[in-house]
C-alpha cells in the first residue's frame, strides 16, 4: 500500500482559512496499482495544454469544476476506489508564541539527549545531534506547523490504513506500506533524517493516546506485519520512516498528483464553498467519518508541562 501525502496552502501565520495535508491510500498488489498509474496518465492527457505548466504539468489550482469532475469519474469511481486522510489547521488560531513554546520543548528533549552522549563519550552523535537542534531552532512558523500537521496527518493516515486493511482483509498490503511525501521544504539526506528524528517524537508521544489498532490473533497467527514493525514487545516503525518513507518530486510519482488533486477540492470546498457536488462525493473515501479533523498546537505553561512530560524519545 502507498500512503502519499500533499499540502495544501502556505501556513501563513496571518490566515484564518484552513491548511491542510492531504493522504491518498492507494493498494498496490495484483496490479492495482499500474491500473490506477494507467486510469491517471488517460485523465492527464485529456487535460487541454491551457490548464498545464511549460513543462506540461497540470496546474492543479487552475482547473475548472467540469474537469475535477472527469477526475472523480476516470480516477476515484474506478475499484478498488482509493480512500483518503485529511488534516487541517488554521494558522491564525496557533499563535507565533505557542509555537515557540512548543519547539522549546522540543529543543528541551533534544539538548537533554546531546548531554547524555556527552556523558557518554560518544562525541559524534553529540555533535549530530547539536546539528539538528540548531535546525529545528532555525525553522520558521509556517515551516514547523507544516511538519506539525504533517506529522499529524501522517499519524492517522497510518491508523487508517491499518484499520481499514483489517475490515477489508487485505491486511497482506500493510508488508508493503510505503509512504511517499511532496518534497517541499524538506531537502537533503541530513535534513530530511533531522524531519525523521522530529517525526518520530511526535509520534511516540501522539501514539500514547491513539494507539495503532492492532489484532489480537496476530500475536498468535505471526503476521508478517508484527514481524517487520514489532520489537520486544512493542510497536516500532522505526524501520517505516528510515527506509519506506521517502520525499520525492510530484512528477515523478503520480500518487502525489492524486493527493493534490484531492486536496484542490477539499480547498475549494472548506475556504471557498465551491465544489459542493464533488465534496458531498468525495467525502465518502474519507477515514475520518466524511469530516476533515481540524488541530491545533495547544498553549501550556512549562511549570506545569515539564511536570507531565512523557519519556524523552532522544534519551
């Protein structure tokens, strides 16, 4: 199964419309895929050459409703129809100050972990570590609540897969889980394992209150799942972000395309009320029960944060 994410808007500190991240879930085993990749490139090719790029990529803000429209019916109608996951924010009910609290906090964990190392001897992941604080410290706000909501979205698209796998039986998919990300900010080898590391504290800690659904008899059956992702007792999808988590360009992988395409009329619909037909449609391959999930960075006093704190994932 590939899991692939797009965003839509620019997190702009000022604007009391919604942002969002868009996943699209789409099965891959038994050919699906290449069906899906086919069914996409026929509709790309229908697009007039008004509504593309110099490089004949669609301009996917610039298509009219009637063209949508050809994409729900030549790409979503066609089974085994793609489900997808939705999270918003709106950037004007986060304010600057709760931000910087909250990247405190994670600049907290971080600069616990590098004196640990150092105690340790162990200089170089000491000073790996260093690098990535004075990254995370330079991110600016649309920057950090891109990854906020990202890591969001991507924490429920996961639920969602493997939820939805389940009540499916096609639970064989999740060995293949991948995830695919429009490359944005998120550039370079060190960089993008800097966003891994971030990821994966924010997952831990989302984790604890929505945990994965997992069954019962697989303990029991050893499904292929629990052996790539379980560990000593535990979850862990540490192997998921390091070597099935890509980011890429959109071009070059059309499930990215879909993602945005999907994200242009969620867009539409929330900040523009246009696109009503396609939304009452389309809301029904949603996993969040036809409603776009809305968060928010929550405001706290550290006196009383550091005093509930979970375990430091970078200890």
């Amino acid at each position: 199964m590939i899991v692939a994410l797009d965003e839509s808007g620019d997190f702009s500190p000022e604007s009391n419309k919604i942002h969002f991240f868009v996943a699209v879930h789409l099965p891959q085993l038994n050919d699906v895929l290449e069906k899906r990749s086919g069914q996409f490139a026929d509709w790309e090719k229908s697009i007039p050459s008004t509504f593309k790029n110099n490089k004949g990529e669609i301009k996917g803000s610039s298509l009219t409703e009637d063209l949508l429209q050809t994409f729900m019916e030549q790409v979503l109608f066609l089974e085994p129809f793609p489900l997808f996951t939705g999270i918003g924010v709106i950037p004007s009910e986060n304010s600057s100050e709760v931000v910087k609290k909250h990247k405190a906090i994670n600049l907290a964990g971080i600069n616990d972990g590098i004196l640990n190392y150092k105690k340790l001897g162990r200089d170089r992941p000491a000073n790996l570590y260093r690098d990535f604080a004075n990254w995370l410290r330079k991110l600016n706000y649309q920057k950090y609540l891109k990854i906020f909501t990202l890591g969001n979205c991507i924490h429920e698209a996961l639920i969602s897969s493997v939820g939805h796998a389940i009540t499916g039986a096609y639970d064989d998919e999740l060995v293949h889980l991948r995830l695919k990300i429009d490359r944005d900010f998120i550039k370079g080898r060190q960089t993008t394992s800097f966003w891994r590391e971030l990821l994966r504290n924010q997952l831990y800690n989302l984790s604890l209150t929505e945990p994965m659904p997992l069954l019962d008899t697989w303990k029991e059956t050893g499904h292929p799942f629990l052996t790539l992702y379980y560990k000593n007792g535990d979850l862990d999808l540490n192997r998921l972000y390091t070597e099935r988590c890509d980011f890429v360009l959109s071009n070059d992988h059309f499930e990215i395309r879909i993602a945005d395409i999907i994200a242009i009329i969620l867009s539409r619909y929330y900040n523009r009320k246009k696109c009503l037909k396609h939304f009452d449609i389309l809301k029904h391959f949603h996993t969040g029960n036809n409603v776009l999930k809305i968060i928010a960075l929550k405001d706290f006093s550290f006196e009383d944060h550091f005093e509930r704190l979970p375990p430091n994932p970078w200890l």
